[in-house]
C-alpha cells in the first residue's frame, strides 16, 4: 500500500548532488528534521536510533566497541526492513575493517578468539588473515589498497575522502524494496549525512591549511624583515 505521505516528504526533498564535486548541502539539518516529523511515530523512532547505533566518526582502540556491537544487533534485530539491515550491516562491516586497520597499524596482534572487537561476517577472516596488507578482502572492497596506502602515508584527509565516496557509491547505488517508503527515507538521509560530514571536513581542511599559510607567510616576513635589520 502506498503511503501518500512518504510521497508528499520525498518530493519535498531536494537532490543531492555528489559532495565531492559540488561541496555543498542542498539543505541544512533543521530543515531536514522538520521534514521528518512527516513520519509516522514507529518511523521516526527508528530514525532516532539510527543514530545512536550507527555514526561514521572515528575509530579508535579506546573506543567501547561492545558496546558498539550490542546496539547495533539490538538495531538490526529489531528493525521491520530488510533491505535497511543489509545497508547498515555492510557500513558496519566497513567500521570492522577500518577498526582492524588502526589496531594493526598500532602494533596489535589479531584479535583473540572470543575477543569482542567487531561486527559482522568478516571479523573471523580478518583474524585469519591479520599479516595480509588487506586482510586479503581487496575483492569485496577495490578501494582498501587505497586506504591503506594512504593510512601508511598519514594522509588523513586522503584516507576519509576514499571511505566517504565508497560509502556514498555504495549508498547511491542502491533501490528501496518499498519506492515510497522509510527505507527511500533512510537512503536519503545517510546520503545527506555523508554529505553533511564532507562539506565540514572539506571547510576544517580549507582553515587548516589557510592558517597554515598566514603562519608561513608570516614567519616568512619576519625572517625577511630580520634580515633587512
């Protein structure tokens, strides 16, 4: 059965457009939540606590990843979409891989058998095969040679530019089993966090390397001015 209503919230959005051309959003968080309150209350319950179960941040050794780990097979156990649990357990499958680089990359061994320190099929492969470059999963993710050699490098703003647009190919890839339904609803809104999250960062880079910059050409013309002395 159609829901009218959804029809009415996703034409009312606007497209958007690929953030790593275009590096704006096409609109703002608060004009996205009031958007929202078209859904119907079971609706907007699940899209609350899509957000305390799945993020994209960063992954660090500190993090509580069991805790991580319960909510989100609290989320995905509970969750009425089928077609939403096979997107969120493929991001979580993303988190997995990138945990297992940072440990590895800070001198950690594998994980121990019954360790809890991810999600998803890949955790026993990837513990399996923990001294391969990329965990020998380069067939399921093309772009993991990539990360890595970047991560290798310390280029950060190179590492979350890769992982943001295979996450937003992916995501844009991807049809609703329901056209007019939560599931498009959803799709829209992880696209438009990615969105979201790439136009801060692109903008924290941008001052970053402005203040940069002024401190160099600064130091530059004391040094040159020191000279004239």
């Amino acid at each position: 059965m159609v829901n009218q209503q959804y029809i009415e919230l996703l034409s009312s959005l606007p497209h958007l457009a690929d953030p790593f051309r275009y590096h704006r959003s096409a609109i703002t968080r608060v004009q996205l939540q009031k958007r929202m309150t078209m859904l119907d209350p079971q609706d907007l319950h699940w899209l609350q606590k899509l957000s305390e179960a799945f993020y994209w941040g960063d992954i660090t050794l500190q993090e509580d990843e069991q805790g991580l780990i319960r909510k989100a097979n609290k989320f995905l156990y509970g969750i009425p979409y089928a077609d939403v649990q096979e997107w969120l357990q493929w991001r979580m499958d993303i988190r997995t891989v990138m945990a297992a680089t940072r440990r590895r990359k800070q001198g950690a061994e594998a994980p121990g058998l019954h360790e809890s320190w991810g999600y998803g099929g890949y955790t026993r492969h990837i513990r399996n095969n923990w001294s391969s470059p990329c965990f020998k999963l380069e067939h399921r993710f093309p772009w993991l040679p990539e990360v890595m050699s970047y991560m290798e490098s310390g280029e950060s703003f190179k590492v979350e530019r890769v992982l943001l647009s295979a996450v937003w190919r992916y995501y844009s890839t991807q049809t609703p089993l329901t056209p007019y339904g939560f599931s498009a609803v959803f799709l829209y809104v992880v696209k438009w966090d990615l969105v979201d999250r790439w136009c801060k960062y692109s903008a924290e880079r941008a001052r970053v390397n402005f203040d940069q910059l002024v401190t160099g050409s600064l130091a530059q013309s004391m040094k040159t001015l020191q000279g004239m002395a």
